[in-house]
C-alpha cells in the first residue's frame, strides 16, 4: 500500500547547476584506500613506539645487570 | 597498480619489492574496486541504471581514484537525468587525472551548448518546484510542471516516478502506468518504478473486483526484451478495438477537422481573398473612374464641337439660304421690291422692314442702315395713313380689335401724331378695356400737354373715376 506522503519523502530536491561547486566541494571522498592508509600509519607508529618501549626495556636490564655483576 | 609508500610498481607479491610494505590487503581492497566497476558496467549495459550506480558508487568507496569508473557513473548519472550530479562526478574525475581523460570531452560538450546546459537547469528547477507543489498538496499543478519537464527532459527518471506517483494518486492508473513505464524504458531494474507498476496493478485489480468493469486498457504485466544495449518494454498501449467505435472516432475526426477548417482556417482565406479582392475591386473602380471622367471629357469635348459645327452649319444655311430662313438682308431686299414695284404699297414695305430689328441696324453696314432709312422715311408717313385709314374704318365697323392693331401699327410708325394715340385710347375704351384707355390718356396728356387732346384725356380719365 502505497501512502503519498511516505513515498513523498523518498524524492529529494535535484541539485542545480550552481550547486555543482558545492556539491564538489561537500563530496565525501574518503574511500578504502584512505582508511587502509590511515590503518598502516596508525600501525606503524604503534611499532615504532612499541620498539622504542623495547629498547628502553632492554636498556633497563642490561643496566640492572651490570649494576648487579659489579663488585 | 603501484605501491601506496613508495609509488613503485608492484609486482604479483603481496609486499612491495622496493620498500617492502604489505600491499596485500590494498591490493585486494583495489580489486574490490575493480569488481564493483566491472558489475557497474555490466549492469549500464542492460540499462539497469540505478543498479550500475549503486556499484559503481561501491567501487568509488573502495577506491575514489578509479577514473573508469568515476566517469562511468557521470555517464550513468547523465543518462538518468541527473545532469549536475554527472557534472560533479566528471570534474572530481578531471582533478584526480587531469590528462587523457575522457571527462574532460563529457564537460566540453556541455560547456559547448549553453543553451542545452540552460535547458537541463530549466528542467530541474521546474523538477523542484513540482516537488515543492507536491509538499503543498497541489498535485495537479505538480503533474502540470512535471509533464512540462519531462517533454523537455526525457530521461529523468525521478520526474517519471513522482509523475507516476501523482497519478496513482489521483487514481488515474493508466496514465501511471504509462509514465512508469517510461521510466521502466530508460531505467529497466529501477526497485522504485517497479513498486510503483506493481502498486498500480494492485489497485487496478482491486478496482476491477469491485466493479467487475475492465479499468485499465493496458496490460497487466510489462513485456520486455534487450535490443543491443537498448531495453525495450512493450506493449506500453494495449491495441484498441476496432469496428463501429473506430467508425465513430473517425466520424468525430473528421467533423472536428471540418470544423476547424470553418472556423478557423477558413475565415482566415477569406478573409484573405476578401482583402485581395477589394484592392483588385478598388483598383479596377478606380480605372472605371479615370476612364469613365475620360470619357465624359471626350464626349464633351464632342458635344461642344458639335454644337459649334451644327451653329456653323445654321450659320452658313443662312448665308446660302439653304435653311429657307429668311435674313435682315432679305427682308429689306423685299422692302426695296415692294418699293420698285409699288412706292405707294407702304404696308408691305413696311411689312418687310418691321422684321428688320434696332440691333442689327447697329451691327449692320452703313450701305445696308442708309437703304433702310431711306425706305422708311418714303414709306413710313404713308403706311401710318394707310393704317389710320384701315382703322377709321374698322371703328365703323364696330371691330375694335382690328383698329387698335392698326392705330398701334401707325403710332409705331409715326410718334407725334397726338390723335393717333388719343384715337387708340377711345378704341380701348370701347372695346372695354379702360386701364389700357386710361394709361394712353396719361400718354397723351404726358406726351402732349398743352393740346386740346391733352385736355380731352383729362376729361375722359376724370369721367372714368367719376
């Protein structure tokens, strides 16, 4: 069944030729590749971090080492 | 398909050989991409338009820089309708790959034809407005403007679905079904248009039930089959029963094209050949005119010549005497016989010379003047005698008539004379005309006063007031 004004509301204003900057400018061209992008970026700096995390670890046992070995 | 760090081209590895990133998941993501286009096309192909788009789209979300398929969903766009929205999909695509791009044509026609960029802007405002009438619940102008769009634009496919829309509405199902499956022809898979068709039937069949009378004359179910890339949706009409209401139809055709050809063309030509024929008539009326005062003139002119060659004629008549018309030269001429003839024959040489008048004694020769003169003074005492004489005896016998004829001829001829002239009063008297009497009385006693007539005119006015 069909009610006018449900069906109404499925039609939108077609844009006009003025609105062709806007509509160019307001375009989400956010895609797959970006986020791919964004995620590999996000992850590299999480390994960066983490190695850095690692080698400050690694620093702090070998100093307890060596203060432990000292005579 | 190069590598998304270091932009070297990648290899069948799913690592990029130069800078060793993991390219496995892009790679698969570009595939993706790459599919969605493939499905896109394949779907524009069979017209499934809105089909295409929606792949289309889905391959841009993978991967925004698929200039095919970009440029491809403009194409979509543009054949849906949708102009601008075509538009802003081959100018993001220009951006992305500014060289060799087949966009760049797409916009090069449309900037090309202002005209046919104004028109699609024309129709889409009318498109809005419509939509704004639908809002305000004023249907029958929003099918108005929308018929208005979709003459001019005939694939906005949006336009044809809220037309149809309208029209099942208004519960006119056969032109909704005809509207959609307009749209069904630029659009075949549309979900809209088909819901749309499929409400329709619906409702049709719900109105038949209730009636039991046929509604709609067109088919129930579309009948569609791919020629090339065009989808073709037939019958959009069912075919109409022929016989006696064809017989009708034609007979109204017929009387409606007669009388448009009376009323409207028809005035029209005569009025036409009226006009031509009144500046014919009023140039050939006033070359009727020209010609007719022409001919006056001539005959005028032919009058007057004639005139004066029938005054000639009667003037040289004259002079030959061939008119029988006796002149002044011939009267005297028969004085001057009468004369030889008989000096004493007074009356009739008088007689010829009384025709002879004072203005032509004027205009007359001086040889012609002394004849007469001498004629009349020999025959002029004699004549008045004569008459006196006749009219003494026409007195005797009672007949005044006579004597005032003769005493007025002999007082014509001889003016001092005062009896004459007394005479020529008594016989008015008598003859009983005493005005005439009492006026020559006067004469007498004007002309000669001092006379005994004189006195005797007196007495007799005097006895004629007593």
């Amino acid at each position: 069944m069909i009610v006018f004004e449900d069906e109404l509301k499925k039609f939108h204003p077609s844009m006009e030729i003025e609105g062709v900057e806007a509509a160019v400018q307001s375009h989400d061209m956010t895609d797959m590749t970006d986020i791919f992008m964004t995620m590999m970026r996000e992850k590299a700096d999480a390994e960066i971090q983490a190695r850095a995390q690692g080698q400050a670890q690694a620093q702090a046992q070998m100093e307890q080492i060596m203060y432990n070995t000292l005579p | 398909m190069n590598c998304y760090q270091c932009g070297s081209r990648l290899s069948s590895e799913d690592f990029c050989t130069n800078c060793g990133a993991d390219v496995g998941l892009y790679k698969k993501i570009l595939a993706m991409s790459n599919y969605c286009y493939n499905d896109g096309l394949a779907r524009a192909n069979v017209r499934d338009l809105s089909g295409a788009v929606v792949s289309l789209k889905q391959s841009l979300k993978y991967n925004k820089r698929n200039i095919e398929a970009r440029n491809l969903l403009g194409l979509v766009y543009f054949e849906m309708g949708e102009a601008v929205l075509a538009m802003s999909e081959w100018i993001i695509s220009k951006n992305f790959e500014p060289s060799k791009n087949i966009a760049d044509e797409y916009l090069d026609i449309l900037h090309s034809s202002p005209t046919k960029l104004d028109n699609i802007d024309q129709t889409l405002k009318k498109y809005n407005q419509a939509l704004q009438f639908c809002y305000q619940d004023s249907k029958d102008l929003a099918i108005i403007q929308l018929k208005k769009v979709l003459s001019i634009n005939r694939n906005l496919i949006s336009g044809y679905q809220l037309l149809g829309l309208l029209y099942i509405c208004t519960g006119d199902y056969d032109n909704a079904k005809r509207t959609l499956f307009k749209a069904l022809s630029v659009d075949a898979s549309n979900t809209t248009t088909l819901g749309y068709i499929k409400e329709v039937n619906r409702l049709i069949r719900e109105q038949e039930e209730k009636t039991g009378k046929k509604v709609s004359t067109l088919p129930m179910e579309t009948i569609s089959y791919q020629n090339g890339n065009e989808v073709i949706i037939q019958p959009v009409y069912a075919k109409e029963k022929v016989g006696f209401s064809s017989i009708i139809n034609i007979i109204i055709g017929l009387l409606v094209g007669v009388a448009i050809c009376w009323f409207l063309i028809m005035p029209a030509r005569m009025a036409g050949i009226t006009q031509v024929n009144d500046e014919k008539f009023k140039e050939v009326s006033e070359q009727l005119a020209a010609e007719q005062a022409s001919r006056q003139e001539i005959e005028k002119t032919l009058s007057d010549r004639q005139n004066q060659m029938d005054e000639l004629q009667r003037k040289y008549d004259d002079i030959t005497g061939a008119s029988g018309r006796k002149t002044e030269h011939d009267y005297l001429m028969d004085a001057a016989i009468a004369y030889v003839n008989d000096p004493t024959d007074s009356v009739a040489i008088m007689e010829n010379m009384d025709h002879i008048s004072e203005e032509f004694l004027d205009s007359t020769t001086d040889s012609f003047r002394e004849l007469y003169a001498a004629l009349k003074s020999d025959a002029a005492t004699l004549a008045a005698d004569e008459y006196i004489e006749n009219a003494k005896s026409a007195v005797k016998a009672n007949d005044y008539n006579v004597a005032i004829e003769e005493y007025t001829k002999a007082w014509l001829l001889d003016k001092s004379n005062s009896d004459v002239l007394m005479n020529l009063a008594h016989c008015y008297r008598q003859s009983g005309d005493t005005k005439k009497a009492d006026e020559l009385y006067k004469q007498v006693i004007d002309t000669f006063p001092g006379t005994q007539n004189a006195v005797d005119a007196a007495d007799y006015i005097t006895e004629e007031q007593d």
